[in-house]
C-alpha cells in the first residue's frame, strides 16, 4: 500500500500554539536567505566538470554514511548496498535501501531525504520497497537533464557559497578549473577549498611517511626537516588561500594541544618521521602541531577549525576491507579546559585569530566549551555537529550554550556533508529548530520578537558569514 509523502509547512516548530505562531513569523525572514555552507566535503569534482550525475543509488545512497551505518547496523552488507563494490547493481542496492526505509523513523536522515525527495524530484508518495523503482526510474531519468548538474542545482538550492575540503596532498586542479569557469563568465559559482592537513600532521595516519615525500614533492620544501616541513605548510597553505581557502580543519582524536621550544619540537619531529612512532610522541606531534598552526592563521588569516573526539574506524575489520569513513567512526569523551590552554596561553587573547570549537561530547557544553567561548577573544563555537547535526542536539547546542557564550559566540551552521542534495534540507532544519527557540525566549518575555527577527537572519546567514570571513 502507497502512503501520500507531504512536508508539513509547520514541521519542527513548537507544539504550543503560541509559541508556533512566533516561529511562522520568524522562519519566514529566514526561508529564502542564500545557503553560506562553510565547511563540507561534497566532490569539487562536481563543480568543476558539470558532469550528469549517474543514478538513484550512487548519488544519494552511496556518498552518505548516515545512511549506510544504519543498514549495515541491521547486518546488512555493504557490499549489496553498492558501498566498495562496483560490481553491485546500482537498482539492486537501491531497492535494499527502500525495503528498509522504515529503519530511518525518527532520525535525521528521515527527514532530509523526505526533504529531497519531495522538494528537489517532486514525489508525492512515500518511499518503501513497493515504490522503489518508481524513484529510481524517476530520480536516474531527472539526473541525466541539465537541470539536475551540479551546477544547476548549486544555484537552485541558493548556495551563495560552499566550502569542500582537501589534503595538503590534493593538486587543487578541480577548484582551479572552477575558478577558470568563473573568470570567464560559464559559471559564477562560488566553491572555495579549506586545508585538512590531518594525513601530514598526524604521524599514525596512514602512509604518514609516504604523504610527507608527496608534501615536499608539492612544496618544493624538504618536509623530512622540521623547518622545511613548517616551510611547506605555510607553501601550501598559500596555494589553499589562492583557490579561495578562508579556513583550515584538524579532525584530531583529542582536543590536545601543547607550546613545545623549537629544540623539542625538533627532537619530537625526528621521532615522529622515524621508522616507529609511539602513541604518547604522536599525540604530544599533533598536540603541537594545533598550537603551530594557531600562529599559522594568526599570519595569514585562515579561521582555524578544530573538530576532535571522534574515534576514527573503530571497526577494525571495516576499516580493513573497506577503508576509511564508512560509518564506523564513534564518538568519545573530551576535555578541552585543559587540553586547550597551551594553545590559549599563547593565542587566546588574539582578537585576529579565530578558532572554532567543535565537539561529539555534549557535556562539555555549559562546563567547557560555553565558559572558554565566553571569555577569549580567538574562540568560538561551531554548531552541533555530526551525531548532534539533529533537532534534538540543535535545541541541547542552544539550551546549553547560550545562558554563558551567548549567540555571538557561536556560527551559525554549516551542513558537513558529503551529501549534495541533503545541504538545504540540513539548512532547512537548522533555521526552523533556530526559530523554534528564539520563539520560546519571545513567548516568555526574554526578548523582543524584533530582536529575535534579527537573530534569526544572524544565525541563518550573518554569523557564518563573518566567522569564514566569506
């Protein structure tokens, strides 16, 4: 039986009536405002070739691991689901994922692709097993239609710009071909780099050594000595700016920084490129390494981005056959009070430095994060992010944070995704659970509703804006 697929104009406001109508008027100030998504990881690729994307299954199934670990928690292979295998056969894996639609009630990932299917294809009827050809017959024939390239749908969906994110090792060739389309007027597309130096800062990521001979080869530095190596980062952090780079991005294990002299960063840099590298010098290496690149964006500007405390590829065996970012990264506890002071103790009262605090551990939002945003001047915090990207970790972010960082503080929100399609779904849910709450304080008298007009245009639009120099 085929159930009607209907967006419910009032979706994520609040229950009471009052409040509710508080969130109508404010949502409809934010709507229609252009997407600024600071920090993803969608395929620059994309944009740079304006190539049809292929079908149902390898444009929405395969690049989302939202969707993929709650299938393959339900013992259901990722090789079925087209997930590492090419061989799969893409309407096959699709089906698999439609049969099992329902296991997605209640989350995220329910509503964004609800969101897709209804806004961007125009589907009326729910998506489950008995409608799964129907979607991939309708989706795979829109994708090969100018109106579904990437670039055609980047300005559909009111992206004024959008970050992706890349390697010290990536050539930049697909953003240069991007920035050739703008200069000659083919596309006016605004899709800049960010630096995610993880696999030539951190001395147990895969290859470590391998990645170092490719930096120097990039560079033209010698990145086997401790000062040609902070030489090619500042080389390369160079070529990020020229293709429209504003920010750098650490996804470290932990929060921990530390202020080495330069005689123990040499002796710690030695260790690190040697044959063997002990847990204990590779952390204390990308503890360092964050507070050297601190001074880093204190020179030339880029907004620092630190996203610790996820433990990456937890499932040994997953990672072994499948490689890396398939859904099997978990979330752990965080200090950052102090884990951040050496970084702070040397930058924290640079008013020209901007550091965005990020974290899985949501307790550490009214003990930590809110009281250290809300007193140095170089902090601020980014939204709830990954496993908290959800109605229900927005209104905690918020609820949490705000009494002591106030909303100044924060960024507004960035989409993080992988997934093209998702980003103004993503954005969609941020600025109404946003309106949601600022309705809340209206109703109780804590703010003038054409105070919380204005925040809301702030979180939407403004503060990510300012805080990505953008």
């Amino acid at each position: 039986m085929t159930r009607p697929l209907t967006l419910h104009p009032d979706r994520l406001f609040p229950s009471d009536p009052g409040q509710r109508d508080i969130a109508r008027r404010l949502y409809a100030e934010v709507a229609s405002l252009p997407i600024i998504s600071p920090h993803g990881h969608t395929d620059p690729s994309w944009f740079a070739g304006n190539a049809p994307f292929g079908n149902a299954a390898e444009l929405l199934l395969h690049p989302d691991h939202y969707l993929f670990r709650m299938l393959y928690s339900q013992g259901i292979s990722l090789d079925a689901l087209g997930i590492g295998n090419p061989g799969a056969d893409p309407r096959e894996s699709w089906r698999l994922f439609a049969r099992n639609y329902h296991l997605f009630r209640g989350t995220p990932s329910r509503m964004w692709m609800d969101w897709v299917f209804a806004d961007a294809f125009g589907f009326d009827v729910q998506f489950s097993g008995e409608t799964s050809d129907l979607y991939y017959d309708r989706i795979t024939e829109a994708l090969a239609t100018d109106a579904f390239r990437p670039r055609a749908l980047f300005d559909r969906f009111g992206i004024e710009v959008i970050a992706t994110t890349e390697s010290p090792l990536d050539t930049l060739g697909h953003h240069a071909a991007i920035r050739a389309a703008n200069a000659s007027g083919e596309w006016s597309g605004r899709v800049i780099t960010a630096y995610r130096p993880d696999p030539v800062v951190d001395p147990e990521f895969g290859g470590f050594r391998d990645n170092l001979a490719r930096f120097s080869e990039l560079s033209g530095e010698d990145a086997f000595s401790y000062a040609g190596y902070l030489a090619a980062h500042r080389n390369r952090r160079a070529c990020f700016e020229a293709m429209g780079a504003t920010s750098t991005d650490h996804g470290h294990p932990t929060a921990a920084t530390a202020d080495l002299s330069d005689a123990e960063a040499e002796a710690l840099f030695a260790r690190v490129t040697g044959p063997a590298v002990s847990p204990a010098d590779a952390e204390l290496f990308r503890a360092h390494m964050l507070t050297v690149m601190a001074g880093m964006s204190l020179d030339d500007g880029l907004v620092m981005q630190i996203h610790p405390g996820a433990f990456r590829n937890h499932n040994a065996w997953l990672f072994e056959h499948y490689g890396r970012d398939k859904g099997a990264d978990i979330p752990t506890g965080t200090d950052y009070v102090h884990a951040l002071r050496p970084l702070l103790g040397r930058y924290g009262n640079e008013a020209g430095l901007t550091v965005i605090l990020f974290t899985l551990d949501e307790t550490s939002y009214a003990r930590e994060l809110a009281p250290l945003a809300g007193h140095y001047p170089a902090l601020k915090l980014g939204p709830a992010w990954w496993f908290h990207d959800s109605p229900e970790g927005m209104r905690r972010f918020r609820s949490q944070t705000t009494e002591t960082a106030g909303f100044y503080n924060t960024v507004g929100f960035n989409d993080d995704t992988r997934a093209f399609l998702s980003i103004p779904a993503r954005h969609d849910v941020a600025r109404r659970i946003d309106c949601g709450f600022l309705a809340g304080l209206v109703a109780e008298h804590r703010m003038a509703e054409w105070e919380a007009a204005e925040l809301a245009i702030d979180l939407s639009y403004n503060l990510a804006k300012a805080a990505y120099k953008l």
